[in-house]
C-alpha cells in the first residue's frame, strides 16, 4: 500500500513539474535571457524592498534618494529637487511609462536587508487583510460553518480528523497565509487559496442522515447565495444600468479624448512627454503613442498635489525659468497635468478635450 501511495504521490509531483515548465518556461527563459542571469522573476525582492524595507519613495523614484550603499545600478535621474522632477527617458526601457514597464530595471542592485520595525509594520498589515477577508467580507461563510459543525459533531475533538482527511484543500491558505503577510498581502493574490479552503471546511462536515439534516443543509446554502447576493446587488444593479441606459462613443472616453487633445495640439506619435502627479494611470500615453520620458512626481493625480509645486511657479502662476529648464532638458515636448488651476492654466495651458479637467502645455521655445 506504501509503494502504491508513493508512487501516486510521485507521479503527481512529476505532472505538476511539467505543467509548471511547459506554462511558465517559455516566461523564465524570456526574462532570464533579458537579464542575462536566470530568474523566474524579481517581484517578491521589489516587494519586500518597497515594504518591508520602508522604501521612502516605494514603487517608482524614491529609491535614488536612498544612501550610496543601498543604490540602484541605474535609477532614474533626479533633475529638479522641489518639486522633485524624475528623468528616465535616456535608459533602454521601452513603453509608454517606462519606470512602470520594467521596475526591476530601475531598482537593479537594491539590496534587501532585515529591518525588524518595517517588518512590524508589514505584518500588522497583513492582520487587517486577513480580518477583513473572514470576519467582513467572509463573515457569512465563518457563521455558516459553524452553525454546520455544531449541529455534525458532538465534540469538537472529532472535527479534526475530517480537517485532516481534507488537509489538500486546507494546506494551501495556512501556507500562503504567512508566505504572503511578510511581504505584500492583497485580497486577490490569495482568492484561490481561500476558495479551496472553504470548500475543505464544508467537505469536512459530517451531518447524519435526517430530514432535519436536509433542512439544515439547504438553508445554511440559501443563506450564503442571499447574502452573497445582496452584496453584489448594488454593484450588479449599477453595472446593468450603464449597459441599459449608457450608449458608449469613444468620444466619450476619457483617456481618449486626453489623447485627441494632446494631438490637437500637434503631438506625434513618438513625441517625449512630461508627467505631473502619479503616473501609474497614463493610459492616454499610450492611446496617443507618446511616451512619458520624465515626471513632476507626487503619488495623487492632482496638480496642486504635488509636493512642493509652489516652488515651481511665479507669483502670476507661470512657471518659472528654473523648472521650465528642467523639463526642457528631458527632451519633452508637452507637459500634461490633471487638475491645472485657473491661475496657472492661462499661462499656455490648454484642456485636452471638452471637460477633462486635465491640461496640456507645449514646451517648445
């Protein structure tokens, strides 16, 4: 019986194996290649990095004010300190936003270390991920399975050899639970975990064979598809309304109509652009064929969120010498902003579209 189960065990492995190389391989060989040294991907490093580590300026700039020991290879150019204005225009990386395209480019050598108060404070995060995914938005199913093992098992001592005789589907969540809480914990990278979970726990249920059993049964399944769908009805309701009452005109899109105007006011395809806010979003970059080369960083979409954007304009709300100069020397020929005030939006500003709120400038001289 050994040698069968083992055997059975085996071959398992050895199919997951093949699966695993024959679905990612041909991506492994694509990035080690790119790379020049094999890898199957920098994403946990960058991760922990940019979390755990307290990267000050996580995901896109911060990195290079970090100290001399800890910089990247090649981050990107700090060309104006206040507002702080990145370049990145002259490196390899293609796209549309290229600090987003290839973050492990940008953020190559960073080392990672221990530090226990960033660790700390990764973990206490992950604690309100998880109590939200099963006391607010799994409450229904914790209060379901309960209900179901009060009412299958005298003595909760006999509920873990049923636990145990589903362990396959249990495993996967107690694994990934501490996996993903000391890096980066987000609903959706442990969905899959929790739905194999559930089904272990209710597989695990042994009721005895009655009507009232039977009742049971069905209302505690009623019950989780009623709320289940009361949660989304609002949602549900809403999306149907827009199919129904909302006929959709790409005019009437707005990332297009950013684009258009961008065109409009003689950007080409290849042009070199200037970003102003959170740059994550540019999907207009894209649709106009331009690209991103440098950006006025601040983490809202919002030209008076910038920090330190003051400092960047003249008492009548140009901007002065001194950061037109900067952006100039990127290679940009267009600056786009969100949210440009009135003040400074009549200096050479123009909305790119009709009620956008956002805000081209031609920087040619």
């Amino acid at each position: 019986m050994k040698l069968i189960a083992w055997t059975t065990v085996w071959r398992g492995v050895a199919t997951a194996v093949v699966a695993y190389a024959i679905v990612a391989g041909p991506f492994i060989a694509a990035i080690s290649i790119a790379k020049g040294r094999f890898t199957t991907g920098d994403t946990g490093k960058l991760a922990y990095v940019w979390h755990a580590n307290v990267a000050r300026d996580r995901d896109f700039h911060w990195h290079a004010e970090f100290p001399d020991d800890k910089r990247p290879v090649h981050p990107t150019k700090k060309v104006f300190e206040r507002p702080a204005v990145y370049a990145f225009g002259a490196d390899p990386i293609g796209g549309s936003y290229p600090v987003w395209y290839d973050p492990s480019y940008w953020h190559e050598g960073t080392k990672v270390h221990v530090d226990l108060a960033g660790q700390l404070r990764t973990l206490h995060w992950s604690s309100f991920v998880w109590r939200r995914l099963f006391l607010e938005d799994g409450d229904f199913l914790v209060f379901g399975a309960f209900v179901l093992f009060v009412a299958a098992f005298r003595r909760w001592r006999d509920v873990w050899p049923e636990l145990r005789g589903h362990a396959e589907l249990l495993i996967p969540l107690l694994a990934a639970l501490p996996l993903y809480s000391v890096v980066l914990l987000s609903p959706r990278y442990v969905a899959v975990f929790m739905l194999l979970f559930w089904l272990g726990v209710f597989a695990s249920v042994r009721l005895p064979l009655s009507a009232m059993s039977r009742r049971l049964s069905w209302a505690v399944c009623v019950g989780i598809v009623l709320v289940i769908g009361a949660r989304l009805a609002p949602w549900s309701v809403d999306r149907l309304r827009d199919i129904v009452h909302t006929q959709i005109n790409a005019e009437d899109h707005l990332f297009w109509q950013i684009a258009d105007g961008l065109h409009q006011m003689g950007a080409k395809p290849g042009d070199q652009v200037v970003g102003v806010g959170y740059g994550a979003p540019a999907y207009w970059a894209r649709l106009a064929g331009v690209r991103i080369v440098s950006e006025v960083f601040g983490e809202n979409l919002g030209f008076s969120l910038v920090p330190g954007i003051q400092n960047a304009l003249q008492p009548d709300g140009s901007l002065t010498p001194e950061i037109l100069a900067a952006l100039r020397s990127t290679g940009a020929t267009f600056v786009v902003a969100r949210r440009v005030p009135a003040d400074v939006a009549k200096h050479g500003w123009r909305e790119l579209g009709a009620g956008t709120d956002w805000f081209g400038l031609a920087l040619r001289q």
